[in-house]
C-alpha cells in the first residue's frame, strides 16, 4: 500500500522501523517496546517466541490510528 502512495497503519513487532517503515507523512506507525531484550541494532531475539511487543498493540490502538487517519484525509479534500 505504501508503494503506491497509500496510506498505511503499520504494525511493528521486533523489527525496526526506522529501517522498514514506510516512508511519508501519510503513514502511522505502531510500536510497542520490546520487553524481551531485543536492540534493533543487534541480531533477532530468536529466544522471543511469543513476540509479546506484537501483542501488547490492541485492537483499539490499530483502530484509532485508522480513524485518525481516515478523519485527516476526509477533511483534505
């Protein structure tokens, strides 16, 4: 979606990103710290499995950045 110019909610576990997130003003990101010890500049936490920095983002988070999003382009044009 972001590479066609789309606006984006975008959900991050343990990746980084400020290395993988989708370029623009358009976009929000979400991201939660990563309570198991994983540094974006070392290697993966395989050591990790539940990804609990995945889950601690809810439900009403991901929809409130969709409704904030969606409420800023309805009142562009």
């Amino acid at each position: 979606a972001a590479a066609l110019g789309r606006p984006t909610v975008a959900i991050y576990g343990p990746s980084d990103p400020v290395r993988v997130a989708p370029v623009g003003q358009a976009h929000v990101v979400l991201k939660k710290p990563c309570v198991c010890g994983w540094e974006p500049k070392l290697h993966f936490n395989r050591h990790c499995p539940d990804v609990p920095c995945l889950g601690a983002i809810t439900v009403g988070e991901v929809a409130a950045a969709a409704m904030t999003m969606l409420a800023s382009r309805s009142t562009v044009g």
